[in-house]
C-alpha cells in the first residue's frame, strides 16, 4: 500500500515529469499498472528474466548451434499486457 500511495503522490504532484521503474524479480501482478486500475503505480518495471535467461545460456548452454530458441524466444516475449517494461542483457 506503502509504495501505491507514493506513487500516485509523485504522480500527482508531478504530472507529465516523472517516471517511475520498480525492479522485480518477483513477477508481481500488476505492479506497472496505474493506481486507479488497482495496480502499484509504477510506470515500469525493471525486468530481470532476459538478464538471467542470458547468464544461463552464455553459462550452460553451450555451442550457439545447440541453443533451445522455442526456450530463448519465450523468454523474450514472456511479458504481462499492458505492462510496460525495461529489459536489459
């Protein structure tokens, strides 16, 4: 409840000029989705499945030839709609 007040406070008083991003590793519903949806308030969030997935296959997957792409594509598309999110590799 803590972090859906602060931000639709930070949204309110600063509307149009800030952005919010939350990192989770948690895969928590609605997180990115606005306060008057029910959801934290967070315009984005940080998602941490692409960084991990590449650590895993860099790190055990071997020769590129070999690489499960259905498993790799997935991964990459694997996303809540109308969340936004930031990723990174």
């Amino acid at each position: 409840v803590y972090l859906m007040l602060a931000n639709d406070m930070l949204h309110t008083l600063y509307a149009g000029n800030c952005v919010t991003i939350a990192e989770d590793v948690s895969g928590m519903p609605t997180l990115a989705r606005p306060v008057s949806e029910g959801g934290v308030g967070f315009d984005y969030r940080l998602q941490m499945a692409i960084a991990d997935k590449w650590v895993e296959v860099l790190s055990e997957w071997g020769m590129d030839d070999a690489w499960d792409m259905g498993n790799l594509v997935h991964t990459l598309e694997n996303r809540r709609w109308g969340e936004k999110c930031i990723s990174y590799a």
